[in-house]
C-alpha cells in the first residue's frame, strides 16, 4: 500500500485519440510513473479503426488499496486527456460527469467524411465552449504544434503526459517519468522526451 493520498479512490483516467498518435504508449508510460510511487493501477483499453484514423481509448484505474475492473464505469472519469480535440466530447459525452478534468490538445485530425465534405468538423473555438460547460476544468494545449517545433510531431503524445502531471491530483514528476522512460527507451532519445514532459508541465503553468 503506498503513502500517497488520491483525491479520490479509485482515480479514474482517460487517455485518448486516434490511431498513429501514441496514446497507448503514453497511458502506459503514465501507468508506470504510477507503479513505481506504490500504487495498484489497472489499464483496460479500447480499439476502434485505429489503422484507418479511429478512435483509440485508455482506461487507468488508480487505487492506494486494491485493482479495479479495467474499464472506467459510465460517467465515472475523473481527468480525461485527448491527443485530438473532438475525441475530447464523444469520450466527455459517455464518461463525463460535473467534476471531470480534461486537457485537449488542440491539432484536429479530420476524418475521411470531413476531408471528403460529407461531414463537417467544429471549429476549435466551438469545442472549446462544449468542453468547458461538459467539465470542471478544461486546458487547451498546442501540443502537436510544440511538438512539431522540438522536431517530431509524435512528441505531442509526451507533452500531454508532463501537462496530466502538473495537474496535480496525483503525485508524479520529471523523475518518475524518466525512470519509467529509462526501462524501454534508448539513452540517445532521452533528452527528447525530457525535453518534451518538461514543456508539458510549463504549458500548464501558462
């Protein structure tokens, strides 16, 4: 049993995208940075089209006591992250409740039905207003364009990580991501990852 006190128990986490963008690789990374402070973390996830542009959904269920079911109960999310905006509301519409965290970034993937004018997509500025009436707490974040600046867009993924960090509901840092990193990562690609976890964390504090 760790020390740690959760704001709630269990502590229910969403990570979210769609295919190509990393995002279980991302909520596995967060898992881990969990395990190692002690405490029981179940991950359950869920796989749409994923080749073809589709929905790709992780479930994380933390606990200081015992494992729960790897699937986080309807309208039962505590933090939902998203690597693509609108993802943010079909997970907010089945998961959300009035005390939900979400953290979107901000680079749209338009499906096929959009980019072929059969579908429209809402403007940035429309998600915004939906997610924030849909949650407690919202933060918009470029991470995909800051990723782009560092040199791969797939950091994007990285920079949500260090931003669910600094949210502060749970007690992880800069020095459990790198020793979770540390396990699966070559040392020449550290310093990228850092770098990236680290702009999360300060794009929160702006």
């Amino acid at each position: 049993m760790t020390a740690y006190r959760l704001p709630k128990d269990p502590y229910n986490i969403i990570i979210t995208g769609v295919g190509g963008q990393g995002n279980v690789m991302a909520s596995r990374v967060f898992s881990n940075m969990l395990v190692q402070k002690g405490f029981f973390v179940t991950i359950g996830e869920t796989f749409g089209a994923s080749q073809r542009g589709g929905s790709v959904m992780s479930h994380i269920r933390v606990s200081s006591k015992s494992t729960w079911s790897p699937q986080v109960p309807k309208g039962k999310a505590d933090v939902v992250v998203t690597l693509e905006p609108i993802e943010a509301i079909r997970v907010l519409a089945g998961y959300g409740n009035p005390a939900v965290k979400v953290l979107t970034n901000t680079r749209a993937i338009y499906p096929a039905g959009v980019i072929a004018g059969r579908l429209s997509y809402p403007s940035l500025d429309e998600i915004k207003e939906t997610l924030k009436k849909l949650s407690a707490r919202a933060w918009f974040i470029d991470a995909t364009d800051e990723a782009v600046k560092l040199g791969n867009a797939i950091l994007g993924n990285i920079i949500m990580i260090g931003a669910l960090s600094a949210v502060g509901d749970l007690p992880v840092g800069r020095g459990d991501f790198e020793a979770a990193l540390s396990r699966t990562l070559p040392a020449e690609k550290m310093a990228d990852n850092l770098t990236a976890f680290d702009l999360g964390v300060e794009l929160m504090k702006q």
